[in-house]
C-alpha cells in the first residue's frame, strides 16, 4: 500500500502529536534551509521534540518522505487560466516558482511521474484545460513543457549554486572572462558565436524563461491549429 493510502497510527494524547503533514512540513523546513542533505529522520525528529522512532509509525523509508515533501509542494503549482495555452503558461511559471521557493525541488522533479494527490489534482487541471487538443497529443504536450520547465529550472538553480560556491554573480563572472573571450573571438574561428555574442539581446533569467516558453507555446499552438484544419 503506497504511503498517500496508508493509514496514520493512532493518535497517542499524552506524547506530542504527529501527522504525516507535521513530519513533511518539518522536512520541507530542513531542506529550504539547508538542502536535502540537511533532511534526516533525526533532525526531523529534533525540531518536533519527539524520539527518531516515533516517525517509522509514520513514514517507513526516506524516499517515502522525499515523495509526501514534493507532492506537498505540488500543492503550491496550481494552473489556472483562459484556455489550454494560458493554462500551460500558468504551469510553467508556477513550477518555476516553486523550485525557486524549494531549491532542493530541482534535484527531484523529473523521472518517473509524481503520483501523489496535489500531483494528480495538478495533472487533473493541465488535462481538463486541454480538452478538445487532440488526444494523441496531450501527453507530449505536457511533457514537452515540463521537459522546458525542469531544464530551465535546473540551469538556474546551478547558476545559483555556482554564485554561491564561487562568491560571483553572473554580470562578475562574465567580466573575468571577457578578455578570454575577446582573445578567443579575435582569431575568427567563431563567428556566428562572436556576432550573437556582440549583437544578440542579453536577456536575464526571467526573460530568457519567458521567450523560451513563447516559443514552446507558439509551436504548440502551430499543431492544434493544424490538426483542428484537417
């Protein structure tokens, strides 16, 4: 029996009270802090004032809390809008938001699909606003853009992790290499890179996540219109 359909352990009134959601809670405060390494049945233990034993009643393996932890912040990435297109732009920038938010997210979403009850709930309104786009296409359609969503999320989080490691922001560490790369371009052995280098729009994070989903979504629409035409 999966843990979403597990029964809790009786309420016990003269020992603190425990919940499922206490202990994820909890966990989700360790790993915002200080990532998912910080995350242990005995610091989670520590911060509710409870014996390391008295979670096993709860929560039997670490990956059964890693599962409660992100489907509790799937509650948070709630689409919504007017239309299958705005529906997808809400997940985008919802799930964004949320690895932001979480950073340790970005470590675990992807893989195998999310089954907990906030995962499907999500998964229930992306696919109701996509009723009448062709059944076939669906399930590409929403993987395509989680595929965008988790590797654009997943590059800026290493950015983040980089400034911090090397005490650099990016606007630094593109003037230590500048000089490198105006030697580099100089010899003329790059110029297609050295013009969009020279001449193309330096967008930041949030620009570039916007223009890389317009672009998602205008082939998107591209495909239903199609389909729709014939």
């Amino acid at each position: 029996m999966v843990v979403w359909e597990r029964p809790e352990p009786p309420s016990r009134p003269v020992l603190a009270q425990l919940s499922r959601e206490r202990i994820v809670r909890a966990a989700i405060g360790l790993a915002d802090a200080d990532g998912l390494e910080a995350v242990s049945l005995r610091k989670i233990a520590a911060v509710l004032d409870v014996g390391p034993m008295r979670l096993y009643g709860y929560i039997a393996t670490k990956d059964e809390l890693l599962d409660l932890m992100v489907d509790a912040v799937y509650a948070e990435i709630r689409p919504a809008g007017d239309g299958w297109r705005e529906v997808l732009r809400s997940l985008a920038e919802t799930t964004r938001k949320a690895v932001h938010q979480h950073e340790w997210l970005a470590d675990l979403i992807g893989g195998r699909p999310q089954l907990g009850p906030h995962a499907l709930a999500r998964g229930e309104a992306v696919m109701a606003a996509l009723d009448g786009v062709d059944v076939d296409a669906v399930m590409p359609v929403v993987a395509a853009v989680d595929a965008y969503v988790i590797g654009a999320v997943r590059r800026e989080i290493a950015e983040r992790r980089a400034e911090r490691a090397t005490g650099m922001d990016e606007q630094q560490w593109q003037v230590a290499f500048e000089p490198y790369l105006q030697r580099t371009f100089a010899t003329g052995r790059f110029p297609a890179l050295a013009a969009v280098v020279r001449d193309g729009a330096h967008l930041d994070a949030d620009q570039t996540f916007q223009a890389g989903l317009a672009f998602l979504l205008d082939g998107i629409e591209a495909h239903v219109r199609r389909h729709a035409d014939n």
